[in-house]
C-alpha cells in the first residue's frame, strides 16, 4: 500500500536563497561579431576536412588517395558517433 508524502518535493528554491548570479540572461550568440566568425569557421570546416584526407594519405604512405579518403570516413565517423 501506497502511503501519502508527509511533506511535497521541493522543486525550486525560494528567490531570496538562488545560487545563481544576479542579471539577465538570453539564448544564443549575442555578439555579432563573434557569431560571423563563428559561421565563417564551420562554412570552412568541409574544406579542412578535405585537406585533411591529404595529409593523412602522406602520413600513412598511401598512394591512393581514394583509398586514404575512405579510411579517413571511416575514421572520422567514428568519432562522429561516439560524440553524439
């Protein structure tokens, strides 16, 4: 048998007793300027990978680059999973 709470679950703090700082906050990039280097960097970011797959095919020794790049997908969505 179920009994009933002697008291109900506390689910927030009272005003007086937040940890939080005081001020006013809001969702997202709030500087301009931060926020278009923040876009130029992800629009370059496909580009970087595909460099990427050069260099990798040099460290490795591979001649082939259609080979390096497909071990270097594979690599990479890897990572890609275990991150999400």
């Amino acid at each position: 048998m179920n009994t009933p709470r002697t008291k109900p679950p506390v689910r927030y703090t009272t005003p007086g007793k937040s940890k939080l700082p005081s001020g006013v906050y809001s969702v997202g990039i709030q500087n301009q300027q931060f926020a278009a280097l923040l876009g130029t960097f992800l629009s370059l970011w496909p580009q970087i990978e595909e460099m990427m797959v050069g260099l990798f095919a040099e460290l490795l020794e591979m001649e082939d680059e259609a080979s390096a790049r497909l071990v270097f997908r594979s690599i990479i969505n890897q990572i890609r999973a275990l991150l999400l």
